[in-house]
C-alpha cells in the first residue's frame, strides 16, 4: 500500500468507527448522514485545492506555489521543491548550451546543422561569412537554395554514397573550402566546411615545383644523351675535333645541371624553419669589396664596374648567405648588361637603414614582371636566362636571405634603361659597437 493511502487509512478507521457507534447509540439513519458528510467535506476540500493546482498551471513558478495545510501542505512543498529543482537543472542547461555554442561560434570552420530534410536549423558565424547565409534569415531554407554550386549541390544528393570523401568548392573569392556532411542524432546532418586555400596552393605549389625541376634537368640530360648516343653509333674512333666540340657542349650541359642542384639545396637550406641563421659580425665593406672582384673576373672586361663603399658600418648575419644574396644580384646585372654597359654597387646609409643596391645599364624589366621576380623559376625571357646560365632561382635566394635578416628587397627598373635592385636593412641588424649581440 501506498505512503499516501497508509497516511488517509486512521480517517477512514475513524469515520468508520463514529459511524458504527452513531448507529449503535441512535439509528442507521443518522450513521448514514455521518457517513456521507464525512465524504462530501473532503471532497470538496480536493476539489478545492484542485482548483488551486489548476490556477498554478497558468504561470507555474516557485513563488505562486499555493499554500495548502494538513496532507496538502506536504504535497504543495515537494512540488514547490521540484520546480525549484527543475528551474536550477534549466538554468544550468542553458548555460551549457551558451557554453557550447559560443566554443561552435568560435570554431574556425564554418558548421550548419541540417534537418533530415536539409533545412538549415542553425549556422555558426563562419558558415555566415563563407556562404554569405544569415543565421536568423535563412534558418528553415533548403541549404541547396543558398549554396548553389552544382558541385555542392551532387555532393548534397550523393554523399551517403562516400562519406568520408569531402566535396572541394571554389568560391568566387579564390577562396577553395572542404566541406562534408557528417549524419547524426536522427537523420540530421551536420556541414562542416574548412578553408583550405593555403594547403591547395601549398599543394599547387609543390606540383609546380616538381614540373619546373623536371623541366629543368631534362633538357640538359637530352643533350647529353643525343652526344653519348652520336658517340656511340660513331664506333670506335670519332675524329678529335669532333670528339672535342661535343665533350665542351657536354661539360656545358653538365654544368648547368650543376648550378641548378646547388641552387635548389641552397634554397631548401634556406627555407628549412629548423635552420636557423648562424649570426656573426659581417664586415660588409670588405664582402662587398670581394663581390666586386669577382664581378669584375665574371664580366671579363665587358662592362664598366663601379664600387662606392659610402660607410664601413657592418652587419648581423650571416656572411656566406649574404656573399650568396647578394652575389646573385650582381651576377644579374651582369648578364641582364649588353657589353660596355655600366653597373654599380654601393654600400651606404639611408636614414637609420643601411642599404646595398646594385644599379645597372642593362635591359631593364617591364613593370608587370616586377611582382613576380622572386617567385622560383620566374623567368621574363627564358632563352636569355637559360642563354647566360641562369637557373630562375637566383632572386628566390636573394629573397630568402634578406627575409631571414629582416631585411627587404626593392626592385625598381625601366624596361630598356636598366634597373636597380636594393637591400635594404633595418636599424636592429647593424653592428652595434659591440658586436653581434642579439
Ligand atoms: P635567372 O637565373 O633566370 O636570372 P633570377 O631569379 O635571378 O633567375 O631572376 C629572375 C628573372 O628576373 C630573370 O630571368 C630576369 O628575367 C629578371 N632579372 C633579374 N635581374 C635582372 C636585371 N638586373 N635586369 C633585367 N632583368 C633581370
């Protein structure tokens, strides 16, 4: 039996007794009359305090909980209890949810939850921006109504077909997401999409890379095995003359190959983030003085070389990597120079910056070239870089070298006049009195 049954059964006993004794010391009569008051009262005594429960229903807050007395008193307070109980676990569920929908809004890929029908339910402000969706407008539209590239759009009809596999999009802004529908709960999917512009063009990069190196070597080795093929089908004995041209267009050839291998590990040396640059005093002066040595033996009295040495303020860096930077860009004004042109080098002051610029007389660089220079195999006339041993990666060095010592590069040219490439230093990498301190 019940609690509440245990705690009405002495009123029943009661009511019952004085009934019993009523009928005992009067009649039937009057026990009946007894009996029926005794159930009509409480009756209407429930009803009454039903009606207060149902006045309650219509705002039912812990404050408008009704007072009641005797069994209703108890009854009042554990539902008084439990909607205080109810309120707190509400509160608290809320704030998870806040919780958590601020961690989704602050994600850095775009989420919208889709119904088992693809309406949008809810989108975090990524989506917004990636899709141009509005998270109040739009929610209950057709996600396909909104995102309307076909791709997506097959992607959408077919993805339980392969869902691991994600679909790529190209938006009209260049910018390429990943995006995959993930089913969840009952039949809802969940969009995530991911920027993956940088990776693609890291990818496409690569590729490039790869193509362009191929390119490279390949033409060389052709060479070098047409002569080894002649050779070969000339028997025995090729005549001297012969044998002698095609040894020196092979040693050209091989040569190239070379240059091209050793610039390609100067610069993956440089570009490896775990190679830090070893710094010690460059004496500037004195490696820009051994430049224009070799300058002069490289240019073999074809142009004039002038040096001006305006300060002997030196640098923070690394030697061989500045020989190397900025070796190329004077071996570029050498061979972008027709003979007697004139090239020259100075190291001097500018403000707080000290800058190394290398101006020539040569061919100069139309504008639209200019942007594009440091890129690795960036060539404006392939036949002439190739002509005069270039491997294309001579300005991504220099680019390279000048990043690690926060330096700069400054290209300025006009096309058929020549042009002036400069170095530029900021005041943290001179050579304080003291030495290289950093
Ligand atoms: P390359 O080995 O082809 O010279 P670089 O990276 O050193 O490669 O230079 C890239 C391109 O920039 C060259 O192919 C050339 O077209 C142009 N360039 C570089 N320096 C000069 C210069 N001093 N005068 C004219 N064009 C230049």
């Amino acid at each position: 039996m019940s609690r509440f049954w245990l705690r009405m059964l002495p009123q029943f006993l009661l009511f019952g007794g004085v009934a019993l004794l009523v009928w005992a010391a009067v009649n039937a009569s009057y026990a009946l009359v007894f009996l029926i008051l005794a159930v009509l009262i409480p009756f209407f005594w429930m009803l009454h305090h039903l009606a207060l429960i149902d006045n309650w229903l219509d705002s039912p807050t812990v404050e408008s909980v009704p007072e009641g007395t005797g069994l209703w008193e108890g009854v009042f307070s554990r539902l008084r209890r439990l909607v205080r109980q109810r309120n707190q676990r509400q509160q608290e569920l809320e704030s998870e949810l806040r919780d958590l929908q601020q961690a989704i809004a602050a994600l850095p890929d775009a989420i919208v939850i889709l119904d088992s029908a693809d309406h949008i339910e809810w989108c975090n402000p990524m989506a917004e921006e990636y899709f141009g969706l509005d998270g109040k407008r739009d929610l209950g539209q057709q996600v396909s109504y909104l995102i309307r590239q076909p791709q997506f759009v097959d992607y959408l009809a077919d993805h339980q077909k392969s869902p691991d596999q994600p679909c790529i999009l190209k938006l009209s802004n260049e910018r390429i997401l990943s995006v995959q529908i993930i089913p969840y709960a009952d039949r809802k999917n969940l969009l995530l999409a991911r920027d993956i512009t940088r990776l693609e063009n890291v990818e496409r990069m690569r590729r490039d890379f790869v193509a362009n190196v191929s390119h490279e070597l390949r033409t060389p080795l052709t060479v070098v095995n047409g002569f080894l093929e002649t050779l070969s089908d000339m028997g025995g004995s090729p005549d001297a003359e012969m044998m002698k041209r095609s040894l020196d267009l092979m040693t050209g050839q091989t040569d190239r190959m070379k240059r091209l291998v050793e610039d390609l590990l100067t610069l993956s040396r440089l570009e490896n983030v775990e190679n830090l640059l070893s710094e010690e005093d460059v004496n500037v002066p004195a490696l820009v003085r051994q430049i224009h040595q070799d300058a002069l033996s490289l240019s073999g009295k074809n142009h004039q070389i002038e040096l001006h040495i305006e300060t002997e303020v030196g640098l923070c860096g690394n030697t061989e990597e500045l020989r190397s930077g900025f070796g190329n860009l004077v071996s570029n004004a050498i061979r972008y120079t027709p003979k007697d042109g004139k090239i020259e080098l100075t190291w001097k002051m500018e403000g707080r910056h000290a800058v190394f610029s290398v101006k020539d007389s040569g061919i100069g660089i139309e504008l639209e070239h200019i942007p594009r220079l440091t890129e690795r195999f960036y060539r404006v006339d392939r036949s002439r870089s190739r002509g005069t041993g270039g491997t294309g990666l001579g300005l991504a060095i220099v680019k390279h070298v000048l990043n690690r010592h926060q330096a700069r590069l400054e290209i300025s040219s006009k096309f058929g006049q020549g042009s002036i490439f400069r170095a530029v230093f900021p005041p943290s990498r001179l050579l304080a009195e003291a030495g290289c301190i950093r």
